[in-house]
C-alpha cells in the first residue's frame, strides 16, 4: 500500500517501524478477541501506511557505542584512599 500511495515522489518510501509497533501494540489485544470492532483492521492499515519515511541511500553515519565493559566503580562512590 505504502508503495502505492507514494510512487509519485522522488525518494522510495518505506513504513516507519517504531510507529508501526506502536500502533500495534495498542490494538492487537482489539484485533484477538472474538467479536473486534468493525473497520478496525482497516483504519489501523491506514494508520501505518500514512506514518512512512524516505529510504535515502548512502545516508548512514557512524553510531557511537558504548562499551560493554561496566566501569568498577560509579563515580559517586569511588573508594577513598
């Protein structure tokens, strides 16, 4: 659907992921139970659908990581010599 509703721009687009789960994770307890409410798998399509960003290539930056290591102490409450 996403391809669809955007093939007209410059860039390819693609659903945003986080916002996907999001929206999911408020409705899939509405979406298992044996009567759910009329229209919503459909409203909730349109809803992931609509929340998209553009693929751009070659636009990756370095991530900073963070060691693994624990440090020994915080330095709030390093030993005193």
């Amino acid at each position: 659907m996403t391809k669809r509703l955007y093939q007209q721009r410059r860039h390819a687009y693609q659903v945003n992921f986080a916002n996907a789960l999001s929206k999911m994770k408020d409705n899939v307890v509405r979406l298992l139970t044996l009567d759910p409410p009329p229209g919503l798998l459909q409203r909730l399509l349109c809803a992931i659908a609509s929340e998209v960003e553009p693929i751009r290539p070659d636009r990756t930056f370095p991530r900073h990581i963070k060691s693994t290591k624990p440090k020994r102490f915080h330095p709030n409450y390093k030993r005193c010599r």
